[in-house]
C-alpha cells in the first residue's frame, strides 16, 4: 500500500527523488527538468510537496503543486520510481485532490513530447492538451496539459 504525505522538500528522501527524477528525464529529453522549478517558490501559500512511501517506509515518489493563478495550480516533479505499481496513480489522485481542496479549479502542467510514458499518463488520466504557456510558449519539444475539477 502507498502512503502520501505532505513532506519537507529539503529532507535527504525528497532529494534523492528530485534527482533521481532528474537523471531519468535527463536520459528521456537530454535536459534534466529543474529549470522551472525553483524550490524556494515551494515556501508560498496554496504550495504543496508530497512524497510517496511503500509498506516498508521508503520513498517511492514524489510531486508537486504551486499555484499559476487563484484557480490554477500547476503540477511539478511528479515522480515515481516505479518500485510497484500504482505509485504514479496514487500521487495523482492524492495531488489532484489536494489541489480541490486549497481551492483550485484546475491543474495545469509541462511534459516533453518525447517522454511518451508521461504524456500516455496524463491522458488516460483525463488530462487534454493545451495551448503551451508561460516558459513553454514557443517551445516545441514541450507538450501541456490541464484538466479541470467538477465544483461541488
């Protein structure tokens, strides 16, 4: 079973995992990913940084939410180190809900078109494909994506 639990983004664990992602997206896309995602913007208020953990208490996975409007949050280092499955789907779920409920309408987020893993995640996850925006207008090896909350 996975556990996810808002962490501290400076703790060894949450480190090993940025960089692990960063390794892999480096291996993926030839760039490792950290040029938009600057850890002191994860101080403000509506942030958010989760980790995952297995049964045996180790980190499996990691994400990310920061606010891109009053109703947009955008989704940022999301990572699972696919030890068993269900992490990245877990994450998700645990991220999307917590952003309904710091009062977002929607998530936003950048992958490369490349890392077909991720982009065939997002969609069956009923994220759709968006104009880019902010840092990845223009840029077109990258892909966004959003899905909007049903409000209650």
């Amino acid at each position: 079973m996975i556990t996810i639990k808002a962490a501290d983004l400076h703790a060894p664990e949450s480190q090993r995992l940025i960089d692990n992602l960063s390794s892999e997206l480096a291996a993926i896309t030839g760039d490792r990913g950290t040029r938009h995602f600057n850890a002191d913007a994860m101080m403000a208020e509506r942030t958010l940084w989760v980790v995952a953990k297995n049964d045996n208490g180790d980190a499996v996975g990691c994400g990310a939410l920061r606010p891109l409007s009053e109703q947009i949050a955008e989704l940022k280092r999301m990572y699972s180190d696919r030890s068993e499955p269900g992490i990245g789907q877990a994450l998700l779920a645990f991220l999307e809900a917590s952003a309904q409920r710091l009062g977002y309408g929607e998530i936003w987020l950048e992958t490369r078109k490349v890392n077909r893993r991720a982009v065939n995640f997002y969609e069956r996850n009923g994220y759709s494909v968006i104009d880019n925006y902010g840092p990845y207008i223009g840029r077109q090896e990258a892909v966004c994506f959003a899905k909007k909350f049903m409000m209650t």
